[in-house]
C-alpha cells in the first residue's frame, strides 16, 4: 500500500503561515500578491498536476482539491487566482488521462514556470464554454486572430500565456467555436480595473485583445458552437469546478476555526463564561459544521471519479454544477454565522473575518450560477423542457 499523500509536502504550514500573514495588504491595497505567487512557483506549486514524466508533481486532482482548499484557509484571494492556472494543467491531465496529449504545450510550459490565465468570461454572455462573442478569423496556415473582451482574466498582471476561445463564422458548415492559446503583445491590452468588493488580489482585470494571434500549434480545438460532449469541453468544466468548490470549501473551514477560536476567547460579561459555554452560540457553530463537514467529502468523491475515469454520463454536468453550488452557498452560510459568532469587532475592515465575507460573496458570480446550476439538475432528473 503507498503512502497518504501529505499535503504538507507541497504547502507547508511555514509557506502558508507567511502568505496568511500578507493577505491583509493585499486586500487593502488592492494589489496582486506577488510574493505569494514566488514562493509557490518557487515550491513547485504551478506544476503539481503536470506529469511527473515531465516534471511535474503528478498529483490526482483529488489531491490539488486538498491543497487548493488549505491554501484558500490561507489567502482566498491568492488560491483563487492560482486556481485558473491550475485548471489549464488539470485540464491537460484530465485529457492526458483518457489518451489525449493534446495540451502537452501546457505541461511543457507550466514545468518551465509559465503562468496560464483563464480567459473564458465574458460580459452577457450565459452561454460561457458553449459560445463566445469574441471574433475567431482563421488564417491560411492555421492560426486564428482574435478580437473581443474577456473579463474577470485572472492572474492578468502576470499571465505568461491567455487560454481563450471565440467563435468563427466564416466556417461554411456552420460557426465553430476556436479554443486557443495566447501570450502577450501589443495587441493585448489590460485594463487597469479590478476595485471590487472582494477577491481583490485576484486581480481578474478585463482584458482586450485586438487581433491577437494564436499560431495553428496554439490551436488545440474547434468544435460547433453550442453544448458539447468534447473531451475538452468537459475537462474544463470538470477542472474549474472542482478547484473553484475547493477554494470556497476552504473559506468555509476558515470561518469555522475562527469562530471556534472566538467562542473560547470570548466571555460573557452577564455569566462570566466564555461563549464556548453558551447554547446559542454553540448552536450556531454546530450549524457550521454541519455544513463544512459535507464538503470535503463531496470533493473528494467527485474529484476521485475525475481521477479514476468514472462515467457518469449525461448526469456528470448536473454532478459538477451541483457541487460547486453547494461549496459556494455552504461557505456563505458559514461565513455569516461566523461573523455572528464574532461579534461587533468582525464587522471591522481589520478583522479576518470581514475580509471573509466580502471575498466569499465572489461564489455567486462564477459558472455555474445559481440559475444554470438549477437548470442543469432539473434536467438531468425532469428531463429537458418541452417546447
């Protein structure tokens, strides 16, 4: 029998005590976090899901489920942001995994300490992987030139390579989505924009592109526009929606250990006990744990099956919407009981726990939303709506 993976030996305690200790500033002065960013890069953090045949960390997506969610308990911001180059490896080894090498550029490049930005998002648009209003003009020898915005680019300050899609039209059997990938240019503009409530060092800042080329060996699929059963279209949402859940899975247990630490350090000025003793606060952190606890282990059942090549069929969308779901709105209930539990000083900008509940009301703005993770589970149990 192997031994259990230790998730230490990839984020150990030292690492995420220093990168905890910067997560103030960041948020305070809306910066990208840098230095966190070095020191994962410099632990090999940004390859741990590439091959160890090539380099890499070799671990299942079970396991970076693991770290993402102790390195979110950290820095939700700096997790978060790491995430969307995590899920461009995952996805190379989701695809590697069922015979598919065909992102093996990305592995090559995460090994080499690239860093992958994820640009999918853009404005109004609900389709999200299924369609895209971003220009995809194909060249005569294979590359395609992009035109559109993309927003909430993760990572923009320091994206080395922009993993995209748009929609190409010129296609005489009909538009076909192009997924590629980009580095930097003078046609790609950032924008400086990224003052939000929340996930602040994040920095997911809108991103123009201009014609931006992608050569034919950036290519890695076209595919019809619309919902699509293609090994890569699943193993992007599969990816992004086990990290995603993992890091708010993460804010989750944060919540709770800060407000176990509260409810002993706190007591009562009518009984002289601390807030431990107290049935309605005991009550409260009793709910929080109830809804932690069934976390973990959906993540790792889930991820688990990703790793193992269960097939769930037609009913894995509904399976991955429903946990990232469910990891999103646990951990902002959660989150607000722990901010009861504090008290009036957790509602101060100094506290952990305010920077918290700004940075997990994020949970509601990624794929899938609430409305699409309900369609989805609707359909996958009623059958889709006639008519």
């Amino acid at each position: 029998m192997s031994a259990r993976f230790d998730p230490a030996d990839h984020l150990p305690d030292e690492l995420l005590a220093r990168i905890r200790s910067r997560a103030a500033a960041v948020d305070a002065e809306n910066v990208f976090p840098q230095a966190d960013l070095d020191e994962l890069r410099e632990a090999g953090y940004l390859r741990i899901l590439v091959s160890a045949e090539r380099g890499g960390g070799g671990l299942s997506l079970a396991q970076a489920s693991e770290l993402q969610q102790r390195l979110a308990q950290a820095a939700p911001a700096t997790a978060l942001a790491v995430n969307m180059h995590l899920v461009w490896t995952g996805v190379a080894k989701v695809l590697r995994d069922r015979g598919i090498d065909d992102l093996a550029f990305v592995e090559e490049q995460a090994v080499a300490d690239d860093v992958f930005a994820f640009g999918i998002s853009e404005a109004g648009n609900d389709l999200v992987l299924f369609g895209s209003d971003t220009a995809a003009v194909p060249g005569p020898d294979g590359s395609y030139t992009f035109t559109g915005t993309k927003i909430f680019t993760s990572l923009a300050p320091v994206w080395t390579w922009l993993g995209l899609h748009g929609l190409d039209e010129t296609s005489p059997d009909g538009p076909k989505l192009v997924f590629a990938f980009v580095d930097r240019d003078e046609r790609v503009i950032t924008r400086d924009d990224w003052d939000t409530l929340g996930m602040r060092g994040t920095q997911s800042r809108t991103t123009e592109l201009h014609g931006v080329v992608a050569p034919a060996e950036r290519v890695v699929r076209t595919m019809p526009a619309g919902p699509s059963a293609d090994p890569l279209a699943f193993a992007i949402f599969t990816v992004f929606e086990v990290l995603l859940a993992s890091v708010y899975t993460g804010i989750a247990r944060r919540a709770l250990e800060l407000a176990v630490e509260t409810a002993h350090r706190r007591r009562s000025k009518r009984t002289g006990a601390p807030y431990s003793q107290d049935p309605d606060i005991r009550w409260r952190i009793a709910e929080m744990a109830l809804a932690y606890d069934a976390l973990p282990p959906q993540l790792h059942a889930i991820a688990s099956d990703v790793d193992g090549g269960v097939d769930h069929g037609a009913r894995w969308f509904s399976l991955l919407s429903g946990l990232k779901h469910r990891a999103t709105t646990s951990a902002r209930k959660v989150v607000d009981e722990a901010m009861l539990v504090g008290g009036g000083s957790s509602y101060f900008s100094r506290s952990e726990l305010s920077r918290l509940y700004r940075d997990v009301l994020a949970g509601a703005f990624h794929p899938s939303d609430p409305e699409s993770a309900h369609s989805t589970v609707a359909s996958a149990w009623l059958g889709p709506i006639k008519g």
